[in-house]
C-alpha cells in the first residue's frame, strides 16, 4: 500500500507501507549503525 501527501495539488512525499515484520527488517538491516534494535522496537519506541 502505498501513503501520499499533498501540497497544493502537487505529491510531494510518498511512502511505502506494509504490515509485514520481514518487511520491517528489510528496511532497517539498511542503516543497521543506528538501530540495534528489533523492528518493532523502532516503530513504537522511535529512534
């Protein structure tokens, strides 16, 4: 599914979203110096 925000009729943000845990651990194994942490603990505790 995808999410997009709007600014005077123009898309000028887009996102992916998924509900997925794999897909959760996808896009966080791509900066893994940051977060340590488990998927789900960056989705409800932040950063």
């Amino acid at each position: 599914m995808g999410a997009w925000r709007f600014s005077d009729g123009v898309a000028v943000e887009h996102w992916e979203l998924s509900d997925g845990p794999t897909w959760d651990e996808f896009f966080l194994a791509g900066d893994p110096g940051t977060f340590t942490g488990s998927a789900e603990e960056f989705w409800t505790h932040g950063v």
